[in-house]
C-alpha cells in the first residue's frame, strides 16, 4: 500500500506524539490547522487536550461541517481522549460543541480527582491479547457510559468502557501516542487502507 496521509487535528492538545507515531508506522503524519487541509487526508485523529476548548475552535475555524463530510465520505476517524468526548452525540454533563459523530455517551473525567492521571494494562479486541497486554495512560480521562446497538466496545477497565469503535470510527479514552506501543495507530492505519 502506498504511504497514507494522516491529518491530527492541530487546534490544542497532544499532536507532535501522534505525528510521531504515525511516522514510525510508516504512514505520513500532517498536523491540521484549516478545514481546506482535510481534502489531503485518508484518515484523521482528534488529539487529547481540552475537548471545550478544541470543541470551540472547531466551531470557530469552520471544521464542523467539514468533518461530519468527511465522515460522511467513510474517511476513519479516530479520537483520543478529548477527541473521543468531541465525536460523541452525548455527553453526562454539560453543554459543549460536539461533532456528535459516534453513538456513545461520554463521561468527562470521570476517573476523578484522586486518580486524575495512571496507567494500566489493557486487553484491546483485536489489538491486545491477556498475554500482551497494552499499557494505557489516562489522562482526566473520560469513560463511556453507554454504547448504541452498532458499537463494539473493544476495551474496559474497572467495568467502564474505554475503547470502542462504529464502522470507520474508534475511540479511545486513553492516550496510545505516549507509549512506544503503536498497536493501536496500526489497528487505525489497518482501518484507513480498508476504507481506501
Ligand atoms: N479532561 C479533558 C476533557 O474533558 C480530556 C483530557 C485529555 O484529553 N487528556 O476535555
């Protein structure tokens, strides 16, 4: 397969590490800033960081209507972390700009105060076997509380689901960029070159 573009939304929050990570998987990684950039892509990951903030840039740079084309165009969306709470249709709390692309509904920090930031070992479906386990780090992560009937739920921890995934889109609650674990981006690269 030919080298894939990823676009990372570059708005706010953690894009060099997936720009990184998609480089040592063999795809190219491009940090976007405008809507007119999504036209290069194949494939786009919302980064962690403030989902509010990212959410009202999104709004105020003109990517809405942009993205929900480009997800109607079955590119694969993938978003972490605050990207997973701006591609839910829901939130438990809150009103905030949402691109409402995924039927889940999300919980913002919902790990709470005491366990703001760890780490922990996963099972992932199709990614990561009990006896390779992916080491996750959550950041004032947020959980998904409900799944609609077309969503495989593809990790959980403590009974919470924290990745899942609907046609070309997937969503983790965890940041797989900051660990040398490219799994999970070549699961999403593996994602791109099926929709290609
Ligand atoms: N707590 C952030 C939010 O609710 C998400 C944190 C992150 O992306 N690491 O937007």
């Amino acid at each position: 397969m030919k080298k894939p573009t990823i676009g990372v939304l570059a708005l706010q929050g953690a894009v060099r590490e997936h720009l990184q990570i998609l480089e040592a998987c063999g795809a190219r990684g491009v940090a976007l800033k405008y809507p007119a950039e999504l036209r290069l892509c194949e494939g786009l990951i919302l980064p962690g960081g403030e989902s509010t903030t990212i959410g009202k840039l999104m709004v105020a740079c003109g990517f809405m209507e942009e993205l929900h084309a480009l997800s109607r165009a079955g590119i694969p969306i993938y978003g972490t972390c605050a990207g997973l709470i701006v591609m839910a249709r829901r939130i438990t709390e809150g009103d905030q700009p949402l691109l409402g692309l995924m039927d889940i509904t999300a919980r913002r920090n919902a790990f709470g105060r005491q366990v703001d930031s760890f780490e922990t070992d996963l099972v992932l479906e199709d990614i990561a076997k009990k006896q390779q386990p992916f080491r996750a780090v959550f950041i004032r992560a947020p959980w998904i509380d409900e799944v609609g009937p077309e969503v495989q739920v593809m990790g959980e921890f403590g009974g919470k689901v924290v990745m899942a995934r609907e046609d070309g889109m997937l969503v983790s609650a965890f940041h797989p960029e900051l660990t040398g674990d490219d799994r999970v981006h070549r699961y999403f690269l593996n994602m791109v070159e099926e929709a290609s």
